[in-house]
C-alpha cells in the first residue's frame, strides 16, 4: 500500500485565473467507518475504487489503495453507497513546485471550497498561494466521507 500525504485548507479567495484543468467528480462510500474508508468514484469518463485507512497523529498521512475499475460498474457501486453522494469539480493549480487540488463543492456541501497538497514528506515546505485560507487537514468535518455522512449544509 502506498501513503498518502497531503494537507487540505479552506480557500479564501479567487483562485480561478490559475486553474490548469478541471473536472468533474462524483463520489460515494461503500464503508465510511472511522479508521478506514472504501469509495467509488467516477471522475469524466474514467473510474476508481479507492481504500483508505486511518489518518495518523498529524493526520497528514495515511495508507492508500486505488483500482481503476469499469464506469459501468462505478456507476452500479454507486447506487449502492451510503446515502449523499459527494460531488465536485476538482481544479488542478500548479503553484510553485507543487500542484494544488481545489474541489469546488455542490450539491448538500455547495458553497464549501477545499484545496489539497500532495506531498513528500509530512515537514516538505511548500509555497502557499494567496487565495489560501485556513488549514482544516486534522479536522475530521472535512474529511469527504464525513462530508457524505453530514453534508456542509447541514452545519
């Protein structure tokens, strides 16, 4: 299994002039359980089973597991999933030597803006853009199996 470690923020501003590429996502939870996560996801064409176990102390890192499947079985697994299902579109922003994953919420968590960096190391330094806000990373909230589970608008 390979670790994942990443460090998620709330946006506070306009990151739109910066966006790369973006996509379409639709997600759902087979098990949202603490400690470990199985989500399908469906991202334009193409399609993930994806296991996750718990996050550690910093709630930087944790172990990751991802398949591409079939859409046409992604979309059956979906229907299956717990009740909300996320969607969002994802922007792909390069800044600095890193590239940031800002997630555009919709549906029961319109209005929530999340970006994600991918790193290296737990203490890797990495360039902040100004339309980043506060880190939320160790906040369980908004963890997207919790967002499922207790939609932003819910809050």
């Amino acid at each position: 299994m390979a670790i994942e470690i990443e460090r998620k923020f709330l946006v506070n501003g306009d990151f739109r002039s910066e966006v790369m590429e973006a996509t379409r996502i639709v997600q759902g939870y087979l098990c949202s359980a603490p400690g470990r996560t199985v989500r399908i996801r469906t991202r334009d064409s193409k399609a993930y089973l994806t296991i996750k176990g718990s996050a550690g102390t910093t709630g930087f890192s944790r172990y990751e597991w991802e398949k591409e499947i079939p859409l046409d079985e992604a979309e059956e697994l979906l229907r299956l999933c717990e009740p909300s299902l996320i969607e969002k579109t994802r922007y792909l922003i390069k800044h600095g030597d890193h590239l940031f994953e800002v997630d555009e919420f919709f549906g029961d968590n319109a209005g929530l803006i999340i970006a994600e960096v991918e790193l290296k190391s737990e203490d890797e330094h990495f360039e902040k853009p100004a339309w980043l806000g506060k880190e939320v990373t160790s906040d369980p909230m908004y963890y997207n199996s919790s967002l499922s589970g207790k939609p932003y608008k819910n809050w």
